[in-house]
C-alpha cells in the first residue's frame, strides 16, 4: 500500500509540475501584454485621473501628501520610487508567478492529499446556476407555518436563493425620493442561509390585505426592487405571488417568470371585494404558470390559464413522523380519549358540530388549538370536556398531536372548503392517526386512509372506530402516505414543470488550443446561464495544449465532450456538434467569448415568438458586421462594465432589428431550419466564409435572419485565426472567399458597419447635416450620466420612446471615459464634447427638469442662444 501510494504521488508531483510550468508560463505572457499595455499613453491617463480622484480628492492628508510628492518629481523630471509609481493605480495588476513554484513533498504522504486543488472537474460543480425565487406572500414568515413559507424553504434547500416579501411596505410619503433614500429604507433580513425577509418602499404604506397598489407606489417598490436586485447580483427570477395585491409589481420584472400559487377559492372569503376578485383573473390569465392546491381549482384555473399545473399541499414528514412523549403542558395529564384539532379555528370551522359532539360525549376531551378569530366560540369555550389553547407555534405540534387519539378536521361545506386540500391531514397522517373529517372533495382520494363524514352522528360513529382502531397495517400505510407526500415532493413537481415549460437549447462549442479563453468563456456560461433545460456540447479539433486534460475533466450530465482525432475546423467541429444536439435550438458559440446574464432566453425569444425568423444573433465588442456596437465599455479580462450592461439591458429591452449577415460567433438557429438547410459546409476548411454561406442557405429557404438588440456577448475576437501568420491567413480567405462567390454565382461584399447615425463622422459641419437628413425633434442635455441618476435616464427614456433625437452632453459614462459622438441605443447618443454638435439646430421645446443643476441649465440656454442667433 505505501508503495502504491509512492508511485500515486510521483504521478501527482509529475502533472503537478508540468501543470505549474504552464500556467507560470501563461502568467508570464499576461504580464507581458499586460506591461505592453500599460505603456501606452491611454493607459497612463487613465491611471493619472484615478489617482488624481482617489489620492488627491478622495484621500486622506497622507495620500495627498503623497500625491504632491509625486507631482514634483514629476515636473522635476526626477526618479519616482516605486512606492510612488503610477502603476499602483492601475484597476488591473501584474499577476504573482512565485506560487508556481514546485513545493517539496514528503512521498510518504497521502495519495489524494493534494490532487484536488489543481483539479478543474469542479469547475462545472452546481452548474447550471439556480434562479432566484422571489415570494410575494400572503402571510408573514413569522405567522403561521404554511405553504408559502414551506416551499419557500424547499427552493433553497434545492440551491435557489430566497427572497420573502413583507406583506406591508414601508411609506416613504414621496413621490420623487432618491435612490439612495429608497435604498435606505428597504429592510432586508437574512432569516437562515440564503433566505431572506424584505420590506419594500412605497410612496404610501401599504398592506397587502387592504390596499391596492397605485402608479406611484409601483415605481418607487420597482426602484426598492432594483436596488435588492442590485445588491444581491441577481439575474433571473421566479415570482411566486399568493394575492393579486401582487401582480403589477411581478408582471413588471425583467427575466422574470411570474408564477401564481392559487391556494384558495377566493370567492368563498367574505371579505374579498369583487374589485380583488377582477384583479384575480386578470392575474390568472397574465402568469406564466399557475399553480392549484385542489383538483377544483385546477378544473377553475386550466380554463383561463393552460399552463396550469395541479401542486396538492403536502407535509413535512420528519417534523410530524417522529413520536414524542414530551406532550404540552396544558394536555399532557388529560385521561381518557382526547379528539384533537390543530389549524386556523375560523368562519369555515364547524363549531356547531363540535359542541354537539362534545355534549353528546362528556367522556371525550376536545382540544382545539389555533387562533379564533373569525370564529364564535363562546358556547364551546365553557363546556368541561372542551380545551381552546389559542395560536401555538409550529415546532410544538408534534407536542399535541401524539397526545390526540383521534384527529379531526371538521370544517363546514361551501365555496373556501369545497376547493381546499387540508395540509393537516398529511401531518396527521406522518404520525399514523386516525383522521375523522368532513368530507371534502380533496379527501375522497384518501378514503381509504380517513373517516369521512357529514352528519353529528357520523362524525361520532368514526371517532368510536377510530377509538378502537388496532390495525398495524393501517397505521404503516398512513405513514407511508405521508412520506410520498411531502413538501420536497411538491418542489420537485414544480421544478419539472418549470423545465418542462423551456424549450432545450443546445450549445455548441468547438476548441482548439487557447484554454485560456475556454475556461474563461466555460466560467462566464457558469456565472450567467439561469436557463434550465439546456446541454453544452463541447468538440474538441485534437488541441496540444492543457484543453483535453481539462475538458476530461469535467463531469456534469448537461456537459458532453466529443474528442476529434483530427481538426475539423469551424465548420466540421460544430457539424460534429449539431449532430449530437437534442434541442430545439441550437446556439453555436466561439470559445472565445464571454457571455452575459439571460443570454440563453432573449436570444432564441425572437425565433420562438415568430415562424419566419431561422437565426438570432446578438451584439457584441468585435464581429465584422453591423452586430458591432458603436460604444461600449469592456475589458478582456471582466468582459462588459456592469454599469454599461445595466444601461445597455434598460434600454434595449425587447429591441431586435432584422439583418442579412450573423457573424458565427454566437447564433441561435431553431432546430427545424438546421435540419432543413444542413450542416454547415466543410470545404471552407479550417475557418472563414462558413457564416456568410449559412445565412445565404437559410435566407434561400425563405426565413429572415435578425440581431437581438438586448444581448450583448464579449468577443476576443478571431484568437485561432491569429496565430497564423498573416499570409497564410490571407490565402485561406481569398480561397473561401473565391469559393463563397462561385457556389453562390454572386459577388462577396463588405458586410455592413455598425448601425450608428454618426458613424465615422468627427466634425459639426458633418454632424449637423446628418441630423437634417433624418428629419427628427433633437433635445440636448447636459448633465452627470451615472448610475444614481436615476430620473435623467428615465427622462431620456421617456424621450426616446417617442421617437426624439436625444443627445447627452456628459464628461464620464458611469464614471468611464469616452470620446465623440457615441450611440448609446436609438435615438439616444452620448458627446464628451459639446462643439461637435453646436451646429445642430435643435428643437425649441426643450424641456428643463428638475435634476439639471443651474449651471448646466446656464450652458444649455447659452447654446440655444448661440444657436438662435447663428439661425437669425
């Protein structure tokens, strides 16, 4: 065994090593580009206005010091030490390639000490990521324990965070407040791990209960809900609602899918206003899902909503299954037979029926435990034989419960109760007691396992078969119920649904070498997929690098690896691909990008939503077609800035625009057109051309090809096509490209550039003559982009929408800095410098807001004057 444990560690040592060599190496190369980099005078600006931000106007009396320091040196045209250098205030630094030095090792060690810290096989571990569920309840956490908390706790024990909402909101008595005053005014509790309590903002306190939800009140619990979203980094969600109270607020999210969880026949509450019940089915008919807790329901909900799935309550098995002798206090000495209840004691409750019984049979103790309100129990209250405990908290139940002999559920028959299937019952059942109960239509189909009754005298005929009851068999079959009942059960019905309801996509993926840029494209599909029935086929072109090793490594049921012994090339490695894929559509996706929040669902919207439409691609940082954003601020390392993304996705939710070339780095083809126009075509070798001929075939079979404005994906940009040597790669484009001509009897053409109104276009003159050509109302404004100012990007919004020119004159784009006259997304355009459009002649009702600060307003007022007299 040690010997064997000696030869398991020299093997370990050895892949160690060379796995230490080459990432020594590819660190070595990052800190070469990386100084390469930092040489240039962009660089050098970048890192002087954060240090003049974070040193000289943000620091404290040493770090000015310092900064002054530096400045002399500098005009001294003095050495600078290093402590001192400009480098420090680089946002990226020089990685550490000490730590890949080979550590000595004892062979008498154990053989799987170390092994799994340079292992990758994990790096796929809980993948796909679990979507956030949000809980608009009808109860409190803290009230009774019931469906909304019991299912909410299921979610994260299956991985998702949780996020349960108050039922009232905080008044915040403003109509405008700021962002940071709805910030700060947003509770949020963690109750236990990954579950939290959230009281949201509004411009009036609000319950749900009692009040409705006005135009006011949603914007500023949206900004509450933005801020949440934001500080927890979340993505997509599943809105559970138990009220209509909730529906404006849900049915408002981005990548959200609203899910109503219909507990109850809400017509059968006295309380509820037909106004709720209005608001009830439109709600039914808007989700994305309904749930139904009976087979009533369901029959009621299927109509008005198909995507209704039948979610019976259920129990929690090990709470209520595990006898106990420690009984409560207030029963625990009881002789004789004690028939017991435990739930809400309300207007539903058969209280009659319980006197009668309880009069009828002076030998019984009743024991009723639950809040009364809603219920006249004053004639009972008296009786002898009759015990009302009130409210008792959840985790003493099971203190009741095997102290009762018999349990009942004596509930009246109407409307509420016709439709309800008693969560007790099941909790009943876990501890294998007799169950004597009205007979409602839920418990027909547990007959078998419970008295049903409907009289005085039925009820007290199976109380007394109960009481005398001796059947082993019966009391392990209602177990057994129980235990294929519970509320894990449910989340699981749930999830498959959910899933069910996605159509499978599958990603293909095709590498060669660089698995740098695969970890790094695997990595960002880890961070940003939320999209549930999906698989990712990776196919390998024979790489020499560390790919293989790693790609084997890893071990995930959605993942398949498919190793070429050859290279196949672009075309022939996503052939390869497509021919293994189970989806209905198909994503074919560069190893070379970096991919974004919800990509998977706003891609293939467009191809769901319309028969005509075959491919989607998205935008992105580099592709040579008109999928190339004008302006965007990204990095190879993180790919896009979060703040440019959050504005990026606000302003072009839903946006798609149709096109006659997809670059292949990324595109989504519905299945039934791949399988129409074939596999992509071979003989374009190892690269290029291969896109531009399957747009051509799939336009050939009458669809359209469009660009999905809202996704934005990160490209390297051709990192296989730049290893060769540019002659090599310029013959094998003049080959594609003569073969792309002859196969299609047409001449190639430059694809077109970005779609940007100012394009090229560096001076007034030239700028302001393009405005006249498009013949639309312009508004300036001047003022500070940032992430806080909230009511200047709805204002500009607003603006757009209406199909207005608008045109931000703003030094910093969330803090970032830009030059020209940038597209931000149409009809709204950024300048950093305001002669560029001072020949622009702009419309003459601009409106000036609140958020504008008197200074600016100064400067817009002074090039309208400007302008007015230039006009004259």
């Amino acid at each position: 065994m040690i010997n064997n444990d000696k030869i398991d560690i020299q093997k370990y040592l050895e892949l160690h090593k060379r796995l230490n060599e080459h990432y020594y190496q590819n660190t070595l190369d990052y800190n070469n580009k990386l100084e390469i980099v930092q040489s240039t005078k962009a660089w050098r600006l970048m890192c002087l206005a954060r240090r003049i931000n974070e040193q000289f106007l943000k620091g404290n009396s040493i770090e000015k010091k310092q900064f002054l320091q530096w400045m002399k040196l500098k005009i001294l045209k003095k050495p600078v030490p290093k402590k001192l250098e400009l480098a420090r205030f680089s946002p990226i630094q020089l990685q550490n390639i000490e730590q890949y030095k080979i550590p000595e090792y004892n062979l008498e060690i154990s053989s799987d000490s170390e092994l799994s810290k340079i292992d990758s096989s994990e790096l796929f571990t809980g993948y796909p990521k679990k979507i956030d569920l949000f809980r608009f309840p009808v109860i409190e956490w803290d009230f009774r324990w019931q469906r909304p908390q019991q299912i909410s706790v299921q979610f994260e024990k299956n991985g998702h965070r949780v996020f349960y909402f108050s039922i009232e909101t905080f008044g915040l008595k403003n109509a405008k407040p700021t962002f940071e005053e709805v910030a700060k005014h947003t509770v949020i509790k963690e109750l236990q791990s990954n579950i939290y309590w959230v009281k949201l903002c509004s411009k009036n306190p609000l319950n749900a209960y009692r009040d409705k939800i006005e135009e006011e009140d949603l914007q500023i619990i949206n900004q509450s809900i933005e801020y949440l979203k934001g500080k927890f980094n979340i993505g997509a969600t599943y809105s559970i609602l138990d009220l209509p109270f909730w529906a404006n607020v849900s049915l408002n999210l981005d990548n959200n899918i609203t899910i109503y969880d219909c507990m109850d026949d809400h017509e059968g509450f006295s309380t509820n206003s037909s106004e709720m019940l209005s608001n009830e089915e439109k709600l039914i008919y808007s989700s994305d899902m309904v749930l139904a807790s009976s087979q009533r329901l369901y029959e009621k909900m299927i109509e008005k909503n198909p995507n209704t799935l039948l979610v019976r309550n259920a129990g929690e098995y090990n709470h209520f299954s595990k006898k106990t002798s420690d009984f409560a206090e207030e029963i625990k000495n009881l002789k004789g037979p004690i028939i017991g209840y435990y739930g809400a004691i309300s207007e539903w409750f058969d209280i009659n029926l319980i006197g009668k019984l309880a009069k009828r049979n002076p030998g019984w103790t009743f024991v009723l435990v639950g809040n009364t309100f809603g219920c006249d129990v004053s004639h009972v209250e008296k009786m002898p034989n009759v015990i009302l405990t009130g409210e008792v908290t959840y985790d003493s139940l099971p203190r009741y419960l095997y102290k009762f002999d018999v349990c009942l559920i004596p509930f009246l028959i109407n409307n509420l109760t016709l439709a309800t299937n008693p969560v007790k019952v099941y909790e009943y059942l876990a501890a294998g007691k007799p169950v004597v109960s009205t007979k409602l239509p839920e418990l027909e189909y547990m007959k078998e396992l419970v008295y049903l009754a409907d009289t005085v005298e039925s009820f007290e005929t199976s109380i007394k078969q109960s009481l005398i009851e001796n059947n082993k068999q019966l009391f392990e079959e209602r177990k057994k119920y129980a235990a294929a009942n519970t509320w894990e059960t449910r989340y699981h019905e749930i999830e498959q649904y959910i899933v069910n309801q996605q159509p499978k996509v599958s990603i293909v993926i095709v590498t060669f070498n660089n698995w740098s840029y695969t970890k790094q494209c695997l990595e960002s599909l880890i961070h940003n997929n939320e999209y549930s029935n999906f698989e990712i086929i990776i196919v390998d072109n024979n790489s020499t690098d560390e790919t293989k090793l790693q790609l084997a490594r890893i071990a995930n049921p959605n993942i398949k690896v498919l190793f070429s012994p050859v290279n196949l090339g672009f075309a022939g490695g996503n052939k390869a691909g497509c021919n293994l894929a189970t989806g209905e559509y198909i994503i074919l996706l560069n190893n070379d990008t970096i991919v974004t929040q919800n990509w998977i669902e706003k891609l293939i919207k467009p191809l769901k939503e319309n028969t005509q439409i075959g491919m989607a691609g998205p935008v992105s940082n580099s592709v040579g077609n008109d999928q190339m954003l004008d302006f965007c601020i990204a990095n190879p390392i993180s790919g896009p800035s979060r703040l440019w993304l959050q504005d990026f996705n606000q302003f072009n939710k839903g946006k798609f625009r149709y096109t006659d070339l997809l670059g292949f780095y990324c595109v989504a083809i519905k299945k039934e057109v791949y399988e129409k126009a074939g596999d992509l075509d071979t003989n374009y070798g190892i690269g290029m051309f291969e896109d531009d001929d399957y747009c051509e075939k799939v336009k050939s079979l009458g669809y359209k090809l469009v660009i999905v404005e809202d996704v934005f994906i990160y490209h390297h940009g051709s990192v296989s096509f730049k290893k060769l040597q540019s002659e090599h790669y310029r013959n094998i484009w003049e080959k594609n490209k003569s073969y792309f001509e002859q196969k299609w009897n047409k001449s190639w053409e430059m694809p077109k550039p970005p779609s940007s109104l100012f394009l090229n276009l560096v001076d007034s003159t030239s700028i302001a003559t393009k405005v006249k050509e498009i013949q639309k109302e312009v508004i300036v404004i001047i003022g500070e982009w940032s992430s806080d100012n909230l009511l200047l990007k709805q204002f500009v919004e607003n603006k757009t929408n209406e199909n207005q020119l608008v045109i931000v004159v703003t030094k910093l784009y969330n803090g970032e800095a830009y030059h020209g006259l940038r597209k931000v997304t149409e009809n709204l355009y950024i300048t950093n410098t305001i002669d560029l459009i001072t020949k622009i002649t702009f419309h003459e009702k601009i409106q000036f807001n609140d958020y504008i600060d008197a200074s600016k307003l100064k400067a817009i007022k002074e090039l309208i004057k400007s302008q007015e007299s230039r006009n004259n």
